[in-house]
C-alpha cells in the first residue's frame, strides 16, 4: 500500500532511537485503525549516530487523530490481555 503523505496533516505522537520499537507502536496504531507512518526510519537505520539529531524514529498520525492515538499509546499493557 502506497500513501502519500503531506507533513502538515500529520503530527508526532512518539519517538524513539529503535525502529523495532516505532515498528511495535505503529502495530498498535494500525490495529486500532488510526493511519500512522514512520518517519526517519531510513536515516536512523542509515546512520545510527544521527538518532538523536534526528529526534530518533518518529510515529506521525493525523492531527484528527492525535488524543486517541495518545490513550493507546499511554494505556498500560495488562497481562491478561488476549494475545
């Protein structure tokens, strides 16, 4: 699936220097239904020194849906929770 994404509809809901880790927030994102991408996923993986620089793998959503992918995000995991 290709998007086309314009950087002002969108805004940042985490950050963080491992892709594996944006790559597990974007799961959960995209399992709620809420569109999201990665941004700087490529140059972390490209250069690892420029994590920081870059404010680190970036999870962007809509603007429209920015408090409902924020009370994903913070929700504590249960361990009951259905796998």
């Amino acid at each position: 699936m290709t998007h086309s994404y314009s950087n002002q509809d969108f805004v940042c809901v985490y950050a963080c220097t491992s892709p594996v880790d944006a790559h597990v927030i974007l799961g959960l994102l995209e399992d709620a239904e809420i569109e999201a991408y990665l941004n700087n996923e490529s140059s972390v993986g490209i250069i690892p020194g420029a994590t920081y620089a870059l404010g680190g793998v970036r999870v962007m959503v809509r603007a429209s849906d920015e408090a409902r992918a924020l009370e994903l995000i913070n929700a504590p995991f249960s361990e009951d929770a259905e796998l």
